[in-house]
C-alpha cells in the first residue's frame, strides 16, 4: 500500500533588524506557487521538493504538495501573510488522512507575533493530525532552531553546504528517514546542542575551515545504525530572538544520551575556536585601492560587499563601496546589484544611450551602509529582471530583479534593480548585458554563495564591510531579546 504524504515549502530567512516587513506580495515576489504549478516550477531543479519527490518515486508515494512560498530575506512576517500560507497546509492537513508530512523550511522566520515562525508552522500542524503522524522538515543550516522545532518535528535535516549546494540530496535523506519511519522500521526524534554564540564564526562556510571536519565527524557518527541525519547550523545572526545561534542536532533513536553528548562535541569546537574567523573585511577605501591596482587578463577580482548581502536582509542599496569604487577611478568594472526602485522608475522612461544624473541608492536607511550617491553616466540598457541561473546553485531555475536597469558611470557598469537580491550566479550579470569574466573588477552583494559560480571565474577574491545592515560588526545593531551573555556581543574571556 502507498504511503499517503503531505509536502510543503517555506522559506523566510527573517531580519528583525530590517525596516521592511514582509507581507503576502513579498512572497509573491519571489515565489507563491500552488499545488502542480509548484511542481512544475521546483521539481526539475536543485531544490529540496526535487529531491523529496525523488524519494516519492522510489518508494511509490500519494504525494499531496499544497504549495512552495518564499520571500527575500527581509523584515517580520506579518502576522497576515503567514496566516495566508498556513491556512492551505492546515486545511489540507485537516481534510485528509495522512501517513507522513514533509515540510521543506528554512529555520529561521520570525513573524510578528512571536519569535518562532517554523515552531509555530509545526504547533498548527500538530494541532490537527496529532502525535501519531511523523513530520520530517528540512532546513537551510542558517537555521535559528528552537526546542520547539526538535519537540515537534520527528525528523530534521539541514543542508550541509555553504554554498549552499546539497538541497536535493537533502530533500532525499529526509525522504528516505521518513519511508522508514512511516514503515514502522524506526521511531526517530532530535536531540539538540547549541552555544552561547550568535552565529559560527564563519556563518558555517564549508569550501574551508573548520566545518569540513566537522561534517566529516557528523557523517561517521551518521553511519551508526541508530542516527539518521546529524545536522551542524551555523544559525542567523540578524534575528534578536532568545534562541539565536548555532546548533547541533541529530536525529536518530535509541542511546539520546550518547547522540547529546556527540551533538555537544561539535557544539564545543564550534565555541572553542569562534576567533578563528576565515575571512579578512577590508573596509571600502582599501577594496578600492586593490581594484585599482588589480591586473587584467588573469580573471575579475571578485569584492563581496559581505554587509549589504540581501540574502540576509540587508537593502542592497548601500552606496560606501560604489562610492569608494568612483573615488578611486576604478574601470572596466561591473557592480551589481544596486536595490533602488525609484532609479529604476526614472531609468526606464529614457532611452539607451542617453545621459542620465540621478541619485542612487543609500535611500532605505542611510545609517547602515551610506546615504544615496549624485552620479552622472549613461544608460546602457534596461531588462524586465527576468534571468534563469546556470550555476551550482540556481541552475535551470528562473528568478527576476524585477524591472531593472544598466547604466555607465567612469567606466563601472551598474546593475540597477527593483527587487532585492544576492548574486549567486553569473547569469545575475549576463542576463542583462553585462559578462563577468570579461571585466577587469567585479563588485557584487554576497556573504559566501557567490563563490559556488564566482570563484571558478575569479582572479582573486576579497570581502569587504560596508557597514550595511549584515555587517559583521554586530556591536553596531541594537539587539534587545537575545540571551546573554552572548559571544561576540558580551565578553567571554576574563
Ligand atoms: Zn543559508
């Protein structure tokens, strides 16, 4: 007899620090697909749903996917669009008998009525098909996980890629634990470790550094016959709710008190070594500098804007880097994206080739990351936004800026938008005239996942700190609910 499953994605990394909350039209921005227009759109790709749908086909499942709904990382989830998506999955819960349901999460969605988007997700779930039923999720390792997400959820399964890569695979692993939960071969649940830590030092980054040990002593400890997945989350730092930070979980039965004891192992090493930060940020001006100086003909140099990162909430409209850029005379230079939906307005209405002088960006909260910038240039080209990734990471999947924009100032082509979001694949600048590996200098706003495409292409990569709202410097954000002490925030060594 086929097991009956219920599936559903949702995917909200929240900032609490952002200004901008995020309402229902948020996530039809980027993504609210019912049903079979989810599976058509999410099926065929690196996603988790690929890889639970995987799992479905083997084992021969009545799959019910009610629907796929993200939105950028941005402010609180207001209280009206996540009723909006949670009312269908409860509905379709309550209506029908189910074996097993898999939800593919995030893990970090703060709505603004409590501080748990996931748990409370799970809560209401729970509410209406009971105990009995098993609930795997998946999560991205920036999960923020809560002991409420590990009480409901049987089974949980984080990437273990950053960049994030492994989406697929991971949809199959929580497939596979759930077949055999579902067939009554196993009864897992989760337990957790976690530190006094807002993030991993290094926001969990797997192509170096600690973490690839880490994962290698989770996969052995994976291979014992009672653990099923051992998840490491890095957690989120932008959100200032009481269980921030990393966590260790494993999912396994049997011996809880040797799975905790293993989970506190890794947990300590990611305390014990959180100076053992990988990156150096160079502040904008020094950025510039190498930009200038940096040779052609061995590849762009890549400069991570690290703190304008709109795949963490912030605006991407900090100007302290472009700024810097101009300053130094930097060209044959691509920068992109530049998040400023009032440019793009007045840009389009002229026509390619035109003069432009317009001020740009820094308009959202000029406290992080600088006010706008007077700039005079010429409009190169404008694009609906619409683009379709072929990289490691959005391959075959079609995304969109939005209405957007090129223009040229000092010999640095500005990619102007209307949505925000990070650059995790080259096709985020080719799409819209502009191709990376012919330029001398590339800027873009990335923390880590555009190395997955950038740095096969790249001459060097730097990173810099802006001082947008991701800064790394997170002295600078007026956090209030977190537990102290904390680390970095509070002081651990005396
Ligand atoms: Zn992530």
């Amino acid at each position: 007899m086929a097991f009956k499953i219920l599936t559903a994605e949702v995917s909200h990394e929240t900032n609490t620090f952002s200004v901008r909350q995020t309402d229902a039209d948020a996530f039809r921005d980027r993504f609210f697909l019912l049903g079979d227009a989810a599976l058509k759109e999410r099926a065929h790709a690196n996603t988790e749903l690929a890889g639970v749908l995987d799992t479905g086909r083997t084992y021969g499942w009545d799959l019910r996917h009610v629907l796929s709904v993200s939105a950028g990382p941005s402010g609180f989830v207001k209280r009206s669009a996540f009723d909006w998506f949670a009312e269908p999955i409860i509905q379709q819960a309550s209506e029908e008998t189910f074996d097993g349901v898999l939800l593919c999460l995030h893990g970090a969605m703060v709505p603004d009525f409590c501080e748990d988007g996931e748990g409370e997700l799970l809560r209401r779930l729970r509410s209406v098909i009971g105990v009995g039923v098993p609930i795997a999720i998946t999560l991205d390792p920036h999960a923020n996980v809560t002991r409420e997400m590990c009480d409901l959820a049987n089974i949980i399964v984080s990437f273990k890629t950053y960049p994030h890569i492994d989406m697929r695979e991971t949809g199959r692993q929580a497939g596979h634990i759930l077949q055999r939960t579902m067939a009554g071969e196993i009864r897992p649940g989760t337990v957790m470790a976690r530190v006094p830590m807002l993030e991993e030092v290094n926001g969990g980054r797997t192509d170096i550094g600690p973490m690839i040990a880490r994962l290698e002593s989770a996969r052995t400890y994976e291979s014992r016959d009672d653990v099923f997945a051992v998840s490491i989350n890095a957690g989120f730092a932008s959100a200032d709710i009481a269980q921030v930070g990393p966590t260790v979980l494993v999912t396994g039965q049997g011996d809880f008190a040797a799975h905790t004891t293993f989970a506190q192992t890794i947990a300590n090493d990611i305390w014990v070594r959180r100076h053992e930060s990988l990156n150096t940020f160079l502040s904008v001006a020094d950025a510039a500098n190498m930009a200038r100086s940096f040779p052609s003909g061995k590849g762009p140099l890549i400069i991570a804007d690290y703190a304008d990162n709109p795949g963490a909430g912030a605006y991407g409209d900090s100007t302290y880097l472009l700024e810097a850029l101009l300053a130094a005379g930097v060209d044959d230079a691509a920068f992109g994206p530049m998040v400023d939906s009032e440019a793009v307005k007045l840009l389009i209405k002229a026509e390619p080739g035109a003069p432009v002088t317009l001020a740009l960006g820094g308009k959202t909260n000029p406290k992080f990351g600088g006010g706008p910038i007077d700039l005079v240039g010429e409009l190169v080209s404008v694009w609906d936004g619409k683009f379709v990734g072929d990289g490691p990471m959005l391959g075959g999947l079609s995304a969109s800026f939005g209405p957007c924009a090129v223009i040229r100032v000092q010999g640095i082509d500005i990619l102007v938008v209307t949505l925000a979001r990070q650059i995790l694949d080259l096709q985020q600048f080719k799409a819209f005239g502009i191709d990376p590996v012919k330029k001398r200098v590339v800027a873009l706003k990335s923390m880590q996942h555009f190395r997955a495409a950038f740095e096969p292409i790249a001459g060097d990569v730097i990173v810099c700190d802006s001082g947008a709202l991701c800064t790394p410097s997170y002295g600078a954000l007026p956090y209030r609910n977190v537990r102290r002490p904390i680390f970095p925030l509070d002081d651990f060594e005396g």
